[in-house]
C-alpha cells in the first residue's frame, strides 16, 4: 500500500482541500499570547482547551435524534488537511477574545463544504460594501464575502459594521497593568528578592575617585553579586569601605509582590468570566463540581451557543447542531449514578441514552424508557393494560357511591 493509499484511509474528511497559500499560518495562535500576561494565557489556554475537548452532534429537528452520517462530521473531524478538530478549535477559541473567529469555506465541485480554515482576525479588516452593504473580509490582498467566510465575531466592543474587538482592547487598563506586573515581579527576582539596595561608601577608600570609576566599581559589583544566579556568593570587603542597605526587607516585598499579583489574578480572571480558584488552586468554599459548574455555565455555555447558532447556517433547516457539556461537569459518581437512576426511573432517558453519557456502548433493550409504577417498560401494551385497570378502578369507585348515596335520605341533609 502506498503513502497516499494510507494517508487517505486514515483522513476521516478524504474531501478536504489543501491550505491555500494566501492564508496565512495562523495554527499557532496562542503564539501571539506571549506577549501577555501569563494569567491571561492560562486563562484562555484553559477555556480553550476545555472548549475544544466539548462533544457534540448533529440532530434532526422533528425526531431529536442524531444524525450520524452528516457529512459536517467529517469537516468538523478534520476541517482542513493541516488541522485536526481539537487544535482547529482551539486556536479558534483563541482567535475569538483576539477580535473574532473567522472560517473560511473550502467547497467542492458541487459547491457542498468540504473544508474549513481559519483566518488570523489580526491580519484580517473586517467592513462593509458601501452600497451593498454587504460585510467585506481583506486579508492578504484578497478580498471575501459572507458567501466565503463564517464570521462569529466576538461580542466584545461589537459594532455592526466592524464587527468584535479583541477582549484586549475592551479592557486594555486592565491588560496593561497585569502586563507591567508581570514584567515587575519577573525584574524583582532577576535582580534578587530583597526589596533593599546596597549602598557602598568608598569615600575613604576612593576620596578622588571619578564618575567613571564610580560606575566601573557598580558594574563590576553588579556583575558579580546582583541576580539569583550569584545569590549566596560571599562578598569581599574591601579596607575603607563601608557597606550597607536601605529599603524595604524580603519578606515585606514578597508578600506585596504576592498580594498584587493575586489581586491581578483575581481581576483578569473575571474580565475571562473565569473560575480564579481553578488557576489559583486556593477554593475555601467551593469544590471542583461548583468550580466546572461555574467554569460551564459563565465562560464555555456563552461561546457554545455563539458558535452553535453560526454554524447551524453551515447545514439544512431540518437539522440541528449542538455542543454536549455533560463532560464538563466534574459530577462525583455517586451523584451522577443517583441522577440517572432517577432520570430512568421517571422515562426522562433510557439506560442506552445514560450509557451515552457514559461513553460506554448500548445494550439490548436498552432503549426502552420506564415509568415509576414498579419500573415497567414504558410502551402501547404496559401504557394500555395501566389505563384499563385504571378504568375498572374508577368503576368500581361509581358503583360503590352509587350504593352509598341511596343510604343518605334528605331528612338526614335536613337535621343538618
């Protein structure tokens, strides 16, 4: 078997097209994350990563059920031959807080969508045709519509006409001060903890030194005492200097650096909609279920359902696509085993529905839903022979009032 016999056994889009070369790499978006600070990277690496790792499925609208064989599985699986689908929608995630998701449609011979690819929002103007009105994408000196492009543009600073700002913009001051921390404390520990300085007095043993001696002598300290890399090395004195420290002491300066920082934390966590104890590690009152129930319904839910009502135009009227989020939920086993019990028990899934949940495979007659009557299969025969019996209950009720009211005579109503 040849190289490209295996290749296309292996791809699960065999359709999709090669990148075109006026797209720029933009794979490694969270590369233009470096810059930043480091909570906002893991913030959205997080949200990213969760994001991407989400199920999904395609459902017919007037049965609920799957539609396994739609062809946008297969794009979605393998969107393009350069992407697979969870780095695909990772760096999407990452491309929406920096300004807007934009998806450019591959499409085949007979205009069906066979490939997806991303264009960077970065290097992408978004406008509008002054006379159509129609919204215009530019980038790279190429020019596309909303025929080519799926535009989810980001609900930050959203305009009508230019669509999302990145979520850096919106809430610059913010960004810029973490940033600035971060550069700060990096500097503190480069340079040593200790919030003091040294003050060297070498009036005695230099009286006529020079500028240019001066800053030779604190170079030349500087080079060989300052940083942790020297930290511990015994310093010489030398006859007639005098050496001593002014400022603030290590402990003092670490504990404000760890203040600050925490503080920073806590705030661009909750321009990201983000759970702080999930970065922090430090949650005094919430446990790992409330932390993802958080995480879901504040961060991932507002995406899934931006992207879900955009990519529902990539498919037929009849049909639906959505996200699944039972597997964020970080539900302890005993409770999600009562959950189901009672949702089984009551004919809201059936076992093979709850096995779903549980990515384990179907079992025979694991279809079928139950009631709360002793668990009987919920079908026509069981739904029948209940209301039968029901019947005779009720007539057997009306016969015996029957009997009952012949015993009441109007003289008795009387002496009431």
């Amino acid at each position: 078997m040849g190289f490209f016999s295996f290749l296309k056994r292996t791809n699960p889009n065999p359709k999709a097209q090669e990148r075109p070369r006026d797209i720029s790499d933009y794979r490694h978006a969270s590369a233009k994350l470096t810059g930043r600070d480091s909570t906002s990277f893991a913030t959205i690496d997080r949200i990213a990563s969760e994001f991407a790792g989400l199920s999904y499925g395609i459902y017919n609208k007037r049965t609920n059920k799957e539609i396994s064989n739609h062809p946008l599985y297969a794009v979605l699986a393998r969107p393009n031959l350069e992407d697979l689908h969870f780095n695909f929608f990772y760096q999407s995630i990452v491309d929406y807080y920096n300004g807007g998701i934009m998806w450019k449609k591959g499409k085949g011979t007979e205009g069906q969508l066979v490939s997806l690819f991303r264009l960077s929002p970065q290097e992408t103007t978004v406008t509008r045709d002054q006379f159509t009105r129609e919204r215009i994408f530019l980038h790279n000196g190429h020019r596309y519509t909303d025929d080519d492009v799926l535009y989810i543009p980001s609900r930050f600073d959203y305009s009508t006409i230019n669509g999302g700002s990145s979520i850096f913009k919106a809430a610059n001051a913010a960004f810029d001060t973490a940033h600035k921390l971060d550069n700060y404390t990096n500097s503190a520990f480069d340079k040593g903890i200790s919030g003091k300085r040294l003050v060297i007095d070498i009036s005695n043993a230099l009286p006529d030194a020079t500028k240019e001696q001066v800053e030779e002598l604190r170079n030349d300290y500087t080079a060989t005492y300052a940083g942790p890399e020297n930290a511990g090395k015994p310093l010489f004195k030398k006859k007639g200097m005098e050496y001593s420290e002014i400022g603030q002491n290590a402990d003092n300066r670490a504990a404000t650096l760890i203040e600050n920082r925490e503080f920073q934390e806590h705030e661009i966590a909750n321009i990201f909609a983000f759970p702080g104890e999930l970065l922090s590690g430090k949650s005094a009152n919430l446990d790992l279920e409330n932390l993802f129930t958080l995480l879901t319904e504040f961060a991932i839910k507002p995406l899934a359902i931006q992207l879900q009502e955009s990519i529902n135009l990539l498919i037929d009227d009849n049909c639906y696509f959505k996200f699944n989020f039972h597997g964020l939920l970080k539900v302890a086993l005993s409770k999600r085993v009562d959950a189901y019990a009672k949702q089984i028990g009551n004919g809201i899934l059936s076992p093979n529905e709850v096995r779903a949940k549980e990515n384990l495979p179907p079992i025979e007659a694991g279809d079928t839903f139950f009631m709360p009557a002793n668990l009987m299969p919920l079908n026509d025969e069981t739904i029948n022979a209940y209301m039968a019996k029901q019947k005779l209950t009720a007539q057997g009720l009306n016969d015996k009032g029957g009997d009952d009211s012949d015993q009441h005579s109007p003289a008795g109503d009387d002496k009431q």
